[in-house]
C-alpha cells in the first residue's frame, strides 16, 4: 500500500514538474499563480477559463479547509505553553475562564488575518513565511529537541550503533547553517525588492 501511495504521489508531482518545466518560460514562486487568467488575453472559452480561476484558487481552498484545524491546534497549543487546561476553568471564576475561551482563540486568528489583509504580494508571502518559518522548523526546533533530550538523560547508554552524527558540534553546525540560510534568505528579498 505505502509503494503504491507513494508512487502515486510521486508520479503527480513529476507531472507537475514536467508540465511547468514546459508549459512556462519563467515560473512564479506560488506554482498555481501561473494559472491566473490573462484580462488582455484573448478568449480560451468559459471552461477553460473557469479551470484557470480553480487552479489559481487552489492554494485558497486548501488553506481554508486546513486553517480550522491549524488554529485549533495552535490555540491548544498556547493553552499548554501558558499552562492553562479546559479542565481547571470550572474551578476559576468566570472572568479567567472568558479570558481563556476568548483570548487564545483570538490570538491564533488575528495574525493571520492581520497578515492577509495587509499583504497583497502571494509570493514574498511564501516566501517570508517559507524562508524563515521553514528554517525555524526544518532546523532550530529539531536541534533545540535533541539537545534537550540529550541533557535529559544523565548517564546515557553506550550504542554501538549510534550514528556518526551523534557529537555535539553537528548540532552547533546545523544552527550555524540555520543562521546562514536565514542570512541569505534575507540578503535576497532585500536585494530583489531594490531591483
């Protein structure tokens, strides 16, 4: 079953590559933009033109059937960080149960609400959140859990097959490099927005 699902999925997205390797000259960040339909274009008909509005809409419809369930999460979340459970609210008053109820729901939908109203540019959106969010999940978080982990433990087991990785200086080195990619991500929206 997983050979057939991932081949399934890696077929779809050799499909897209391919097709966009072709298809454009010169591809936007967000791939589904390259479907926006042309005003000054001429006429492709009313279904074609009604796939075209889909396929640039796509990113919308799949955010907003996630976003319930992300800022749900993300509301839970805040709840545990600021130690705040649903099952001692019956015992607080009213006043600190309203402020839980209405404040954590509140402060996971606001910003990206405050986001979404105020940026218009889908691409240095992505590219913002996929630069710096990315390398804040793709390396920070893993280093700063394992390095937890690891001080967790006092006297570690010896594991004759613990990986070559396993030394303290891989994890300063995938901060450093975190650091730079974020640096480079930075240099680069910068330099692109002047030209």
């Amino acid at each position: 079953m997983f050979i057939v699902d991932y081949g399934l999925v890696t077929m779809f997205y050799l499909l897209l590559a391919v097709t966009g390797i072709f298809a454009f000259e010169n591809l936007k960040d967000v791939y589904t933009l390259n479907f926006e339909p042309e005003i000054s274009g001429p006429s492709v008909g009313f279904l074609a033109e009604m796939i075209q509005y889909f396929l640039a809409l796509f990113p919308v419809f799949s955010l907003s059937t996630s976003f319930p369930i992300i800022a749900i999460t993300l509301r839970n979340n805040l709840k545990t960080l600021f130690q705040v459970a649903d099952h001692n609210l019956s015992r607080r008053g009213v006043v600190y149960r309203t402020y839980s109820r209405v404040f954590f729901p509140l402060l996971a939908i606001i910003p990206p609400f405050g986001i979404a109203f105020f940026v218009c540019d889908v691409q240095l959106l992505t590219a913002i959140t996929g630069s710096y969010a990315g390398a804040g999940i793709q390396y920070v978080i893993p280093v700063l859990l394992l390095f937890y982990a690891r001080k967790s433990i006092p006297n570690p087991l010896v594991n004759p097959y613990k990986s070559p990785f396993s030394h303290s200086a891989w994890l300063w080195f995938v901060l450093v490099w975190a650091i730079v990619c974020v640096l480079l991500v930075t240099i680069n929206l910068i330099w692109g927005s002047t030209m």
